[in-house]
C-alpha cells in the first residue's frame, strides 16, 4: 500500500521535531546551529507548500463548507509561522535567532497538535484512498522543490 497524504504531513511533522531537538542540543560552532535552524525553517516552508497547493484544496473541495473553519485556522497558522522564519533569518545575532526558533516551534507544536487531532482523522474519514492520490502529488511537488538529496530524507 503507498503512502497515504496523512502519513506523508504526519512524517514531515515528525522530522522537524527530530530536527529541533538536534537543534536544541547542538553544542557546536554558531554556524552549526543557524544550519539546522535553516534547515528546519525550509522543511517547514516546503511542507506548508504542499499543503497549501495541494492537500488543503482537497480537503476543502471533499467537504465543502465544513471544512472552512479548518483550514482557514490552517492556513492562519501558517502565516504565524512564516513570519517567524522570516524573523529568524532577518533577526540578526544568535540570540534573536534562538528566540525566533523557541517561538517558531511553539507555534508548530500547537499547529501539528491540532491538525493531527482534528484535520487528518477527518481527512482519512472522508478522503480514504484519494489520500495515496493526493501524497502522489505531495511527493512530486516536493522532489521538485527541494534539492535531490533534502527530498530523499
């Protein structure tokens, strides 16, 4: 059986948890750190591309009005986060950065608990095997935008 689009949103959740916590005990060089909190900042970038290109009109197109209050929540969260990537990048010193990540992944933490708790059972309730359809696409879309060997992780 392929991998379903809730599969694919939940592993991308698991990674850039992994990767906070490597962040968080990395005791190395500065520029070590900054390389981790870019790379978490450009796995969440991707991520909410693909949900918003792909798996969100999905959702939105199955359930029609229902899904309204869902995804707009969604979807304003993911604006959250995009302003913090933004700060963290543009913040400056080290300890900008460090704040930036400590409420970046605040706000992921809130954002992955309440689509995991509400959206994704839904989405596997309603969307059934259309969901190996839409990780298809998932995956294509990120293969293309991420470079070769950050898309095989």
């Amino acid at each position: 059986m392929a991998q379903s689009a809730t599969d694919m949103i939940r592993e991308d959740h698991r990674k850039v948890e992994q990767l906070y916590r490597r962040y968080q005990a990395s005791e190395g060089p500065a520029a070590a750190k900054r390389a981790l909190a870019e790379q978490i900042c450009r796995e969440l970038e991707v991520h909410a591309a693909l949900e918003e290109g792909i798996f969100y009109p999905t959702v939105r197109a199955k359930f029609g009005l229902e899904s309204a209050g869902l995804v707009e929540e969604a979807l304003r969260e993911h604006g959250e986060l995009k302003k913090l990537i933004s700060y963290i990048r543009d913040g400056g010193d080290d300890a900008a950065r460090e704040e930036g990540m400590q409420a970046l992944m605040h706000r992921v933490a809130h954002h992955v608990h309440e689509e995991e708790r509400t959206l994704l059972p839904q989405a596997e309730q309603r969307l059934g095997e259309e969901l190996e359809r839409v990780a298809a696409q998932m995956q294509q879309r990120k293969q293309e935008t991420l470079p070769p060997t950050a898309a095989a992780e």
